[in-house]
C-alpha cells in the first residue's frame, strides 16, 4: 500500500515536470519566433536606411554640382546649404534644405525608427 502511495506521488510530481517543461519549451518557441520577426524587421529597416542615405547622398552630390556650376557662371561664392532627413517613429522621412521641408514621405518599412536624423550634409 505504501508503495502504491510512493508511486502515485512520483508519477503526479513527473506530470508537474512535464508540464512545466512543456510551458517553457512553448516559452522558448514564442521568444524564437519573436526574435525572428524582429530580426526580419531590422533587415528590412536597415535596408530602407541605407536606401535613404543613397538618396541623400545623391541630392548632395546635385546641390554641389549645382553649387559649382552657379559660382562658375555667377562669379561669387554661394553660401552653402544645410540639408538633412529626419526619420520619425510613424516611418515618415522629411528632407530639409535651409530648414524648409522640400519632401516628405512614407517608406513602407515593416520597423520604427527612433526619430533620430539620420545624416546631415552642408
């Protein structure tokens, strides 16, 4: 009788275990599949990020041609230009020239950005 007990017990306490082990390992598969998402999500932003800073680099590389082209058919110096792209936690890239807004736009990225400019160019 006693061994009966002793066996009931163990066998309940073996179930408790498997349980919980089946609670952590659902746990674990979650957080995994949360990780990839969010890797998924960081590629995607970082590939738009770069897209965008092409993008600047490009307008930049227009402003000082146009920049050279002006001071060698006008003669004099032209003051330079400040030229920025500020990302915002809606996924909105505005582009500023002189601190007017020249573009806005919203990339289709699947991941939000901290709202940090994300390059300046004078």
């Amino acid at each position: 009788m006693q061994a009966q007990s002793i066996a009931s017990q163990a066998e309940k306490r073996q179930r408790q275990y498997d349980k919980t082990i089946e609670e952590w390992r659902q746990k674990c598969t979650d957080i995994q599949s949360e990780l990839d998402n969010a890797s998924t999500e960081s590629r995607a932003g970082a590939a738009e990020v770069f897209k965008l800073k092409a993008q600047i680099e490009e307008t930049s590389d227009t402003i000082e041609a146009l920049r050279r082209e002006n001071k060698n058919l006008s003669g004099t110096d032209i003051p330079r230009h400040t030229l920025s792209c500020t990302l915002s936690s809606t996924d909105t890239c505005t582009l500023t020239l002189n601190g007017n807004n020249v573009r806005s736009t919203n990339p289709k990225s699947p991941g939000k950005d901290s709202g940090d400019q994300c390059q300046d160019i004078q």
